[in-house]
C-alpha cells in the first residue's frame, strides 16, 4: 500500500461472499470473475473487464455501487475524449470575473495572475471527482468502453492507476486518501496498450452457460414461466453458434424475454419469432438471415430438445 493511503476495511471476507451478495443483488457472478473482483478490492486494483457487448461488464459496476452502498461515478468513453470532459477543466468565466473584479478593486493593482489557478476555480470531472473524499466511502470509478476513446486517453490514465493521484500544471498533484473503486470496460473493439493492462486485474466475461443464463432470466424475467425461458435462453444459446456479425448477449436475452411476457407469449411460435427478431438482432443481414426457415427449424431443435429432455427426466 502506498505511502499516505488509508486502507479501508475490506468489502468481502471470501470469494463467496462476493457471489452472495452480487446475488442478493441480482448479479449471477461466475467463480472466475468473484476471484477477480475479490482480488481487486483486497489489493486496491482496477479491474479490468473484457468481452463482447450485452455480457454484464457495466452491470458489475452498479450491482458493486448498490452491495456497499457507494456512489457510482460513471465515465462513458467516447472518441475524442479528453482530459477537459474526463478529468478538470479551469472555469475561465469565473476566472474572467474574478480578474475584473480585481480590477475593480480600490488597490487598483495588476490582477495576480497565480491566484487564478486555484482549486475553487475547477471544474471537476468524473476522474477527478473520484479521487475526492466521499463520507459513504471509496466511489466506484465505472470506465466505461475504454476501447471507444483514443489511445492518448488511455496515456492520461496511468498516473491514475498507479498512484490514484491527477496532476494538474497550474495547481499541482491531487491525491487520493483512500483510492476508488475502478471498474474499466472494453468490448475489444482495439487492443488496449499493455502498459494499462498491466496496472489491472484482467478478467475475460464471456457469455453464460445455458444453466446461468437461466438463472439470470429467473431473475431478470421472473413473469416468463418456466417454459418460455427455457426456450428463449436454448434458441439464444443456439443463435450464439451461428455465424452472425453481432450474437446477442444477456442484455438481449432479457429484452427478449420481457418483450414476449409483453405480448402475453407462454411459449415460442415461428411467428412470433420472426416479428420480434429485431429485439434480439441488432443488424438487419443478422435478422434476414435467421427470419424464416432458418428461424423455424432453430425452434423446432430447442422445442425437441426441451421435450427429450424433460422425458429423460421422467
């Protein structure tokens, strides 16, 4: 631990105490990303998540803000993001009235341009406001899709990373007391420098076993009865195989779910498949692909495989 740093008690005693109270939450966490997220937190690491869209990665951040009662600071990388929307930026509007209200004054002398840097004349973004003391606690520092913003960005983030501190030119260093929470999302659509990578707990989300994603509808999607999830989760499970430019993940699974108790759906037909694709595929030559036969004899696998199965049970 770094020198000037309080440790804060730890969040969790064990891995499954991480497991438990993510699901209290309504977070299914696999046992590979409890060990990280568990490693992170004792070691004071970011945590560094990677995998396609729709698998969970932002949702670990919220679940972790509401389990330990921290504020969520959210920073939503985008190209061309910078230092001025991700960190600080000087308030030069007060800064302008605050030189001619030393113009104005009855010294009468030059304006002293050093005053003007300081830190009531910050504007504090996401990064910064995370390192700032919090009564309730460390926040949790959500960094989400680093892989949208520039590679000069993720330069800006490593004095962050390995000493939890920002250095401003004009002020000089701000420092954490007590680091953040940092959570950092990617969903690999570029590598990401190995120098970040390598100030981080790295954990891989990939996409449920058919047993999990069950159980995540259970949760997400408790009016679907048993019958429908079960056919929802095989025949995206089945989707999931097929060579599609972009498989739906367990953000659309849910979706889909909640969509079919919507239309008072009790069980898949082609049909209502077919018209509510576009709840499950996000690109059309995905959904002119699937619709139709294709779509048709998926369904007919899952129905026959549900039904085999629930005779081997018998």
């Amino acid at each position: 631990m770094k020198k000037g740093f309080v440790k804060p008690m730890s969040a969790f005693d064990t891995v499954e105490a991480v497991q438990q109270e993510l699901g209290s939450a309504g977070y299914i966490a696999s046992d590979g990303l409890a060990v990280s997220l568990f490693l992170a937190l004792a070691k004071q690491r970011a945590l560094f998540l990677e995998g396609e869209a729709g698998v969970g990665k932002t949702e670990i951040a919220k679940m972790l803000a509401r389990v330990l009662d921290r504020d969520l600071i959210r920073l939503q990388c985008y190209e061309g993001l910078d230092i001025n929307q991700a960190a600080y930026e000087w308030n030069y509007a007060r800064q302008l009235v605050d030189i001619q209200a030393q113009r104005q004054s009855a010294t009468n002398e030059k304006p002293d341009a050093d005053n003007l840097f300081r830190e009531d004349f910050l504007i504090e973004r996401p990064l910064l406001r995370a390192l700032r003391a919090n009564p309730r606690g460390a926040p949790i520092l959500l960094i989400d899709e680093i892989d949208r913003a520039d590679e000069a960005f993720e330069a800006y983030l490593l004095e962050l990373l390995s000493d939890w501190q920002i250095s401003i030119p004009e002020l000089g260093t701000i420092a954490a007391a007590t680091p953040p929470i940092v959570i950092i999302t990617s969903n690999r659509t570029r590598e990401i420098h190995d120098a970040l990578k390598r100030r981080c707990f790295y954990h891989w989300v990939d996409y449920p076993s058919r047993e999990v994603e069950r159980e995540i509808l259970a949760l997400k999607a408790p009016e679907a009865g048993a019958v429908l999830q079960a056919q929802v989760v095989d025949f995206v499970q089945t989707l999931r195989g097929q060579q599609l430019f972009k498989s739906p993940g367990v953000a659309e699974t849910i979706d889909w779910a909640q969509a079919l108790v919507e239309l008072n759906c009790v069980a898949l037909d082609p049909q209502t498949v077919d018209s509510t694709m576009g709840v499950l595929l996000k690109y059309q030559d995905d959904i002119s692909r699937i619709q139709g036969s294709e779509a048709a004899r998926i369904l007919s696998e899952v129905q026959a495989a549900l039904v085999q199965g629930e005779l081997s049970r018998a």
